[in-house]
C-alpha cells in the first residue's frame, strides 16, 4: 500500500484560485450535464484554460470522497505540471499519485490503495496517469481497479484517443464513470481522412466550445499577428514527391536534401525565414520557436554513408540563424559542405542564440534546453524543433513562431498557432507573431494533371496554401470583427534589398490579405475546370463530386468576392455551352459534361446566396443588392429564398427542398455497410451518380428544413456516410 503522506506531502485540504465569472458558469454547466449524460468534451483553443477549470472539476469530485482519474495519451509535460502545485512545488491533491514511465511509483502499492479506497471511500483520491502506462503489463491491476471504480475520467488531448487503444479504453468504462474530454481540436488524420472525437462513442458530445477569434476579443488570449512569406521554390523540387500525390496522405511532407541543388534550395529557403524574422522581430531578445520540416532521405555531404541525422532541418536552421551558414556562401561553391558537427553550445559552454532540441539529446539535456528557453532575456532566444513541443508545451512568454513545415493536418496545425496565443504579463508581450514561409504548388497542377481528382487530392493539395488552411482556422467565430479591429492581422510580406549603414536590415513591404481568400480559391478551381474541359470520361462523376465540393467552400463577404464569382460563373457557363457543340466528345460525355458544368455553376452561384443570406449580416440593404445585381440576379435582397430555390430547380435533380429531403431520407436508410453490401452493380452505379450530389445540395438548405437539419446533424448518419464515401 502506498504512503500517501509520501506521494502527497503535507496538505490538507486543495487550495485553487478562484475561477472567474464566466468560466463558473461553465464549471456549473459541465457538472450539470453530466446529471444525466456521462461522456462529453470541451473545445477551446490553447492556452484558454481548459486545464485549470478541470482542476475545479476534479476537485468537487475529490471533496465529494470520489475517485478521479486524470488521463493523457502519453508522457508530456502536462501530466506532471497538473499533478504539482508549482508554487509549492508538492501534488495539489493531498490524496493523490502520478503513474507514469518517468514516475517510479510503486504499482502494487498503489493497487492496494485503491483497493482500500474501494472498501470505504471517506477520502477523495485523483490519479493522474498517461494511457500508455495503464495499458502496461506491470499496470494491469491498476487499470483492473480503475475500470471498476474510477467515478470521472478527465482526459486531455482527447483527439488522440479517437479509433485507437484509447478510444477502446474509454469504451471499458463502466456507467458509473463519467468522461469529460478536453481539446482545442476535435479531429485526427489528414483532409480527405479525418476523424472526429464524436466518433469516439455514439454518446460523445460537445458541452462547451469557443472559437480562437471570440477569445481574443474577449482578450483571453493575445492577439495575433500571421505573415506569409512566399518563397521563390517550387514545391514539388524542395520536397519529396517520391510517392506522388500520395505523400499528401500523411501529416508532413518531407525535404529532400539528397542532392547538392536540392540542399541549396532547402538552405535558401530557410535563409529567406532567417531574413523575414530579422526584419520584423523587433526586439531580439524575446523568444522565438521555429518548427522545421522532416527529412527522409540522407543529406547530401552530411554523415557517413548510408547514415540518417536525425531533425537535420532543426540543425540546418540553428546554423542559419546563428550566422554560421549563410546562402550566399553555398551558392559560391558548386559542392556546398556544411558542418558535420551541430552545436547548441559556445566554446565557453554557454547556450548559443538559436538552439535545436530533438529526440536523440539526453533528456537532461532537453530539460535544460527547456529551462533556458523559458528564462526571458537569455539566451538561447530561437528555439528550433521538428515534431517536439506541437502539445503540452505551455509557455506563455513565446512571441514568435516560424513555420518551415508545410502541415496537411488541420489538428497539427492548430496545436502550432497555438504556441503563442497566451497571454504574459511577465514577458510584455503585445501580441502572438506567426511567420510561415510558403512555396508555389502550381506545379502539383501541371505535374500530376487529373490525379488531384482522385481520392479527394484536390483539397489537400489547397491546403498547402496558407490562406486556406487560415481561412479554415477562422471558419468559426467573429474572425471579421477580430480582423476589422486590428486584433487578427494577416499579411503577406516582400523583401527589398537591405539598407546600409545601421539600416542593414530588409526593406519590408506588407500586403493585406483578405478572408476569405475567394480569387486563391477561384485560381484553383479554374485549374480543375480546365483539366475538366480537357476531357472524354464518360460521366463525369468523379469531377463533378470535386468541383461540387469546391463549390462549397466559396464565401462572399464584400463586393468584390462577388465580381470574382460572377466571372468565375461566366467561364463555367462558356464551358457548358462548347460542351455542346464538342465534337471531340463521346456519346456518353457529350451527353453528361454540359450536365455537369450547369449544375456546378448554379450550386456555385447558390453558395454565393447562402453565404449573403446568412453570413451577410455585416452588409448593408444597397451593398447587398449591389452582390445580388452582380451575381446575375433580381437587386432585391427580400426576394433572396426565391432566388435560392430558382438555383435549385435549374440545377439540381431534386427541384425542391421536400425532393431533397425524400432523397437523403432514402440514403439514409440504405446508408449501413450491411445494407451497401447487399445492392446490386446497377443501384450503386445510381447511388454514385445521385447520393453525393444530393449531399452538397442538401448542404445549402440546412438551415431551411428541420428535417435536413436533424439528418445532417446525425452523428450516426454521418458516420455511415463516411463508410459508405471511403468505399467508392
């Protein structure tokens, strides 16, 4: 049995800062849900304060005599910083034990503890605990005990327990346990594969949430500062593309620094972020972390034959930001040499500037790395990393964060931003800085032609596009009025040459960017129309569903969004009338492709109705109408509903809302694995030509039908309809 004098030196009761007026009502909301429901999860961003209201949670529990267990998905920081109250450097809950790999507790001792605890509960106990551990062979009776008697399981990160041994976990536990989730990021995977915590189980649902632009009006976070800097690389030459359009499928890409030219371009690009940061870091002191790319392949002149060097980009950039390599000299040599040996150290032993930290240092090492970069005013000031510190790295005083790696993963992108929203009295930071160095993807266009239709490519080649990857990350929320009142800014940012004398930094010239980021989306669906218009495929299935999809993701909010969408609607209007008259074409596409021009051009000008109707509310009546008159419609901004069903009777193949609703009625009740199974090749041949189209229609009219509004907001549904879209 465990001392739990030991494991909980010396306090009597559990003494938490109060919480302030609008996160009690939150903490009485979260209790009260689960009066009768037993999973849900919060959704916040980082830095919000999501764990310190769990603290409250836990500790009403605690004081009722309950068990509690406090779970991550595996070892990071966080687990030990809630266990210990730092400001006396003891466990916060007197009754209390942390149970993971770096935390010696003795097992059996504590299986007796909770044991006793079982027999007659007089004390509250919280067990904090990394799932890993729990699921170890040494901690089979613990985890025995705590399936049997934990009362709430708080667990952080929840996003990483979706499809996995965590969600199987969590699926152990009994009705007597209740399971609050936490996270900033709802989803796992890729786009094209993503997975929602919902998922988790049937019952799993979102008590709270608030979005990223709502707690910086609310300044429970700092505002945020993001620029772009385009570099002069095409995409496909500096990473690899070994595998085609399929390395889109993972949540990175990888350099590629296997020859001298390729190395030039990867040093080159990470100049120009060394460039951007001296510009616009104004003061050198305050802190910076840099998140580097991964590299698969050996680097050329580095290492031994045959040997990989592990965060080599993280190592490439501290040498860069230090001043020790510099483009100017690799371009001077036809064989560039770099040196073999990275140093995070000054011959005096003392930290150099930048540093890197990676997996292969010694912990103590890290540890020490960590300590110095949180000393405000001390070096090292640029932290540089791959895939450390993306989670549970909680540092307030962080004011700049350089993106070198390209994300396809939503989620992991989140996490990044969110590095430096805190708030910092001590650090005096003014507000969050975000530089993202970005590359052209033109060439994923040209080079992989019609192979972005396939496997839902096209979204994840855009999302290598910063502004639509931003756009995604402002979806939810005021983000207007955050950018209006200056505490959003995003930039894209052109460097002149440097000044001279003590001017030596770049000339900086800033450019706006606007949200939505309509002619960027624009650009990129008339790559599609065009590779489209090339084509003799029958159908046309395929292309539909992805321009149809695209469709769905235009947003007007000011006039020229409008203007942009009119022409945009021109071209495709041009291209269904030549398809009529394209020789070139088969019977079977001379029949479907003007079909599939017309539908996409009046779902794409009802898009542009919708996002009047119900995301206009910014607009005046005259600026409204002025959208309406040049969108091609009556300037009437009453008659709006009629103009929006005249969109889908000209388009659609369901030519009323009562069709639309008949229709996903129908899909949903064949929409089971076991019921698609059994159709023959002729009704799913029809399913693929009827049901998605009907999905992205029925998509505009949500908020019109309740019966499209409760089908659609299935949790079940939805996750049958993933089944059934992952089959095609």
């Amino acid at each position: 049995m465990i001392d739990l004098n030991e494991t909980a030196v010396g306090m009597e009761t559990v003494e938490l800062e109060p919480l302030r007026e609008d996160k009690k009502k939150i903490f009485k909301d979260i209790l009260k849900y689960f009066e009768t429901n037993q999973r849900g999860y919060i959704k916040v961003p980082t830095g919000w304060g999501k764990t310190f209201l769990s603290k409250h949670i836990m500790k009403k529990y605690y004081d009722e005599g309950k068990l509690v267990l406090f779970l991550v998905s595996k070892n990071n920081p966080l687990l030990s910083q809630t266990y210990y109250d730092r400001k006396i450097n003891k466990p916060l809950f007197p009754n209390s034990a942390l149970l993971s790999s770096e935390n010696k507790v003795d097992r059996k001792g504590l299986a007796e503890t909770l044991r006793v605890f079982g027999q007659g509960k007089d004390k509250g106990f919280v067990l904090f605990a990394s799932l890993q551990t729990i699921l170890g062979k040494q901690s089979s009776e613990i985890k025995d005990l705590i399936l049997e008697l934990a009362d709430l399981a708080i667990v952080d990160e929840i996003h990483n327990f979706i499809n996995n041994k965590g969600n199987d976990f969590l699926n152990e536990l009994g009705e007597r346990t209740k399971i609050l989730g936490m996270t900033a990021t709802p989803f796992q995977g890729v786009v094209g594969n993503v997975k929602f915590v919902d998922e988790i189980a049937g019952d799993m649902r979102e008590v709270y949430a608030k979005t990223l632009p709502e707690c910086i009006l609310d300044e429970e976070l700092a505002p945020l500062k993001y620029t772009i800097a385009e570099s002069s690389e095409d995409i496909f030459e500096i990473f690899d593309f070994e595998k085609g359009l399929d390395e889109l499928d993972k949540q990175d890409l990888f350099l590629d620094c296997s020859t001298p030219d390729k190395l030039k371009k990867v040093v080159r690009r990470t100049q120009l972020a060394k460039d951007v940061y001296d510009s616009m870091i104004k003061k050198k002191n305050s802190k910076t972390l840099v998140f580097c790319a991964p590299v698969r392949k050996r680097v050329y002149g580095v290492g031994a034959d045959g040997e990989e060097i592990n965060a080599f980009h993280a190592k490439l950039t501290s040498l860069v930001f230090n001043g020790e390599v510099s483009i100017q000299e690799f371009e001077k040599n036809s064989e560039p040499i770099l040196p073999v040996n990275f140093e995070n150290y000054t011959p005096e032993g003392e930290f150099r500037d930048t540093v890197f930290i990676s997996s292969e240092l010694p912990k103590n090492e890290q540890n020490a790395i960590l300590a110095a970069f949180r000393e405000i005013g001390k070096p090292p000031y640029v932290l540089c990393t791959v895939g450390m510190l993306i989670e549970g790295f909680d540092f307030p005083g962080l004011e700049a964060l350089v993106l070198l790696r390209p994300t396809l993963s939503m989620r992991l992108f989140e996490q990044q931003v969110g590095r430096v929203t805190r708030l910092s009295s001590i650090s005096g930071k003014q507000q969050g800085n975000i530089f993202e160095i970005s590359d052209s993807i033109d060439s994923l266009y040209q080079r992989f032609g019609e192979g972005v239709f396939s496997g839902e490519k096209v979204d994840q080649v855009q999302m290598l596009q910063p502004e639509i990857r931003l756009e995604e990350l402002f979806s939810e929320g005021d983000a207007a009025r955050a950018i209006e009142e200056g505490k959003i800014e995003i930039k894209k940012v052109e460097l002149g040459p440097q000044g001279k004398g003590k001017r030596k930094r770049a000339q900086i010239r800033e450019i706006p960017v606007r949200l939505p980021p309509t002619s960027i989306r624009a650009k990129y669906f008339s790559r599609l129309l065009a590779l489209t218009e090339e084509k003799d495929v029958g159908a046309f299935e395929r292309e539909k569903r992805e321009l149809m999809r695209a469709t769905l993701r235009f947003r007007v909010r000011e006039l020229r969004d409008a203007e942009e969408l009119a022409e945009l609607a021109g071209n495709i209007n041009k291209l269904k009338c030549e398809a009529y008259e394209d020789r070139r074409l088969g019977d079977v596409s001379r029949q479907h492709k003007p079909k599939v021009f017309g539908e996409v051009e009046w779902l794409l000008k009802l898009q542009a109705l919708n996002s009047l109707k119900y995301n206009g509310g910014h607009l005046s009546m005259p600026e409204k109408n002025r959208i309406l008159k040049t969108l091609g419609f009556e300037p009437d901004t009453r008659k709006i509903d009629s103009l929006r069903l005249k969109c889908l009777k000209l388009g659609s193949a369901q030519k009323t809302i009562p069709e639309l609703v008949k229709v996903l009625g129908f899909v949903s009740r064949l929409s089971s694995s076991e019921t698609y199974q059994f159709l023959d090749k002729k009704k799913k041949e029809h399913w693929k030509r009827e049901f998605l189209p009907a999905v992205y229609w029925g998509f505009c009219f949500i908020d019109d039908s309740p019966e499209l509004k409760e089908l659609f907001e299935s949790t079940e549904w939805d996750r049958r309809v993933k089944n059934i879209i992952r089959q095609k």
